[in-house]
C-alpha cells in the first residue's frame, strides 16, 4: 500500500521531489530484496550487500527527513 502511494506521488512530484520519491522506490525494492533472500535460505553475503543498499537509501534520505521533521513538534 505505501509502494502504490509512493507511486502516485512520483507521477505528480517536482524533479527534486521526484528524485526523494524515486529513493524511497529503490528502498521498497531492497525490502523485497530482503524478503525473496531471506524466504529462499540463499547466500548471506546476498542479505548482506542488500542491507549496504539499504543504508545507502537511508543515508539519501537523512537530509530530507530532517527538513521536513524539523516542522513539526514532538511531544
């Protein structure tokens, strides 16, 4: 459900958004990455060079998620 969200909004979504969304695509792919390795019992080295992509992911993202986080106040 979030994927076919993230979908939509790419469609819709400025370049510099659209670049955002495009790394939130690529960390639902190494989710399901994890998922098919994981299910298949294949190599943990596989498993492991997912799990750099996904911090790569989640390093892409750090700045934007610490922009828009910066609006909105915490309890």
């Amino acid at each position: 459900m979030s994927e076919d969200i993230v979908n939509k909004m790419i469609e819709g979504a400025d370049e510099q958004n659209s670049e955002l969304l495009n790394v939130v695509q690529l960390f639902f792919d190494c989710y399901k990455e994890i998922e098919t390795v994981i299910r298949n019992k294949k190599d943990p080295s596989e498993l492991i060079q997912i799990i750099d992509t996904v911090s790569i992911v989640m390093f892409a993202l750090q700045p934007f998620v610490s922009e828009h986080g910066s609006h909105y106040e915490y309890a």
